[in-house]
C-alpha cells in the first residue's frame, strides 16, 4: 500500500515541473520555520484539549507527558495501516504510571470524540464556502459533490451512533469479542475494567460540561491554527492567495485525508490532494504539489520527534514498572521446593 502511494507522488512530480516544485520549496525555507511552530502550537492546543477529558476527582498526567505521548502515538498511526487503532491505545498505556488505566483511556475516548466532532463541524464550514459563498473556477462534477454530501452525511450519522454508544463502547467490545468465540474467563475478567471505563465516560459527560466545552474549544483552536499554518505555506508560495482559501483548502483536506486512513501517513494522498484543490480553485497545481511536499517534510519531523518520546517513554514505563515488581513482597523460603515454584508462578 505505501507503494502505491510512493509511486503516485512520484507520477506527480513527474507531470508537474520539477523545476518550479524545486523553486517554490526554496522559496518555503524562509517560511518552513513558521509553520514548523505553528503546527507546534495545535500539537499544545490538542493536548491541552486532551488535558480536560480527565476529570479532576481522578487526577491527570502532567502536561508535558500529554504532550509527549500524543506525539508517540500519532508516530505510529502514522506508519502503520491501522489508523487511530493502534496510537490512541497506546497514549493511554504510556501514561499509566501517571493515571490508572481505565481513567486514561476514558480520557482518550472522550478527546477523540470531541476533536471527531470539531473536526466535521470545521470541515462542514468549509464545504458551506463551496456550496453556498465560492464561485469556483472550475466546476465540480456532479458525482463529486454527491460523494461529498454523502461523505458528510455519513460521517455525521457515524458520530451521532459513536456519541450515543460510547458510553458503553468497550463493554460492548468486550461483548462482541464473546461472540466472536474468545475465550469467556478472559473476557468475563475484562468486563469489570470495561464497565468502569465506560461508567467514567458517562459520568463525565455528565457532570462535567464545562470541560467538555474546552475540550471542543481548545480543538477548534487546532483546527484553526492548521489553517494557519497552510496560509502561511501558500502565501508564501503564491501572495495573491488569502486566508478563506487556505481555509477551505485544510478543511477539504480533512475529508480527503479521512477517504483514505488506510494509507500509512497519506503518503501520495496528502500531495494530490492539494494539487487536486488548487486545480478546482483555479491555482497553480505545482503550488499545491509544493504545499503538499511542504506538510510532508512537516509530518516526517513530527514523526521523527514522536519517536523519540515513544522512546523516552516506553522507557520510563518498563523502569517504573521494574520499580513495581522489586517492591513486591519476597517469596516464602519455608515451603518446599515443589510449592516455592508454585508460589513463585
């Protein structure tokens, strides 16, 4: 799969002018920096959102460590074909020994439904530029605004069933598992975690509005300060072009990026979307070749950085845990041999 997307970048920089790509991304290192600390600052804006998903009566990881375990899992989501599978599980486990288990997947669930749910509104706001308020240069086919409105309608319909059901999400998958044949003693010793887990998610929403409100507030932020970051690539890259089409430009890309979460990284998807989107608005596509290049040299740094915390991290955890098991009471000497391994085991 990632081939098929190396192959396709590289179909891309072989239709456009290699040389005007390579212009414009000489033009960027002036600018590149900017953007590079503007997507440092949705990363905090995130992970501050993330910070109010736990609720006070059950503490929460130090800042630094959300941040550091955000960046960890989404290196590996990144790279892997498992989408948000793999990496939202794995904040929680790099954060245990700062919160229990069940509080910091809760917190997870409960992020990742607030920035689904800003993530569609930003994109729906978008998709209202071009439907309602943008006379596009180039007409959109009829099939590609159904598939839009499609798209959008589905991924409502999603949330809505996601937000109604995830108060009992991992029960639930605890059952489906049952079904599925796994072995019933493991699952039924899981069920007790999985109903906690699920019991702390309702009651936060319950009680806890307020932080819920800034768990959406503080990923709008995200949403907008990636806008910013794309204006600045492409203004850059092409001064006549302004913020609303910035905007649009990152909010559509939500959907194309969603499209295909299959692919690791969108790698090939990211660049022809971009050049896609600047086509239909009647731009330079080398330009929306260089913007893509440009946020793919970003994602590789990001990436870089957040294998570096999953280190750090994964370290620190097995340390902690080693600390753990050496304050475990010692084993009794005064049984014979054959109950010493069996209390041993």
């Amino acid at each position: 799969m990632p081939g098929i997307g190396l192959l396709f970048l590289g179909y891309l920089i072989g239709v456009m002018d290699p040389s005007e790509v390579g212009r414009n991304l000489a033009v960027l290192k002036w600018s590149f920096p900017l953007a590079l600390g503007l997507a440092c600052t949705w990363h905090i804006t995130n992970s501050i959102a993330w910070s109010f998903a736990f609720s006070p009566e059950q503490g929460r990881p130090k800042l630094s460590s959300l941040f550091m375990a955000k960046l960890a899992g989404e290196a590996v989501s990144q790279l892997t074909p498992l989408a948000n599978l793999g990496g939202e599980p794995l904040k929680a486990y790099l954060l245990k020994s700062e919160a229990p288990a069940w509080s910091n997947l809760s917190a997870v669930v409960i992020n990742k439904t607030a920035q689904t749910l800003t993530g569609i509104g930003f994109t729906m706001l978008g998709l209202s530029l071009v439907f309602f308020h943008w006379n596009l240069p180039v007409d959109l086919p009829l099939a590609i605004q159904l598939g839009l409105a499609a798209l959008m309608t589905t991924a409502i319909a999603l949330v809505l069933l996601l937000w109604k059901k995830q108060q009992r999400l991992f029960s639930s998958i605890v059952l489906v598992l049952k079904r599925l044949g796994v072995r019933t003693d493991g699952v039924e010793g899981r069920m007790a975690k999985a109903t906690q887990i699920d019991a702390s998610i309702g009651t936060f929403y319950r009680t806890h509005k307020k932080r819920f409100f800034l768990v959406l507030f503080f990923h709008s932020m995200g949403w907008m300060l990636g806008a910013c970051e794309t204006y600045v690539i492409l203004n850059s890259l092409e001064p006549s072009i302004t913020f609303p089409v910035a905007f649009l430009v990152t909010s559509l890309t939500v959907i194309i990026n969603s499209l295909f979460f299959f692919m690791p990284s969108n790698i090939g998807v990211l660049e022809g979307g971009q050049v896609f989107l600047l086509t239909t608005l009647g731009l330079n596509p080398a330009v929306g070749l260089s913007l893509g290049l440009a946020k793919r040299m970003r994602k590789v740094f990001w990436i870089f950085i957040g294998w570096l915390f999953l280190t750090h991290l994964s370290r620190r955890a097995l340390e902690r845990g080693l600390d753990g098991s050496r304050k475990q009471p010692p084993i009794k000497t005064d049984l014979p041999i054959d109950q010493q391994e069996l209390h041993y085991n």
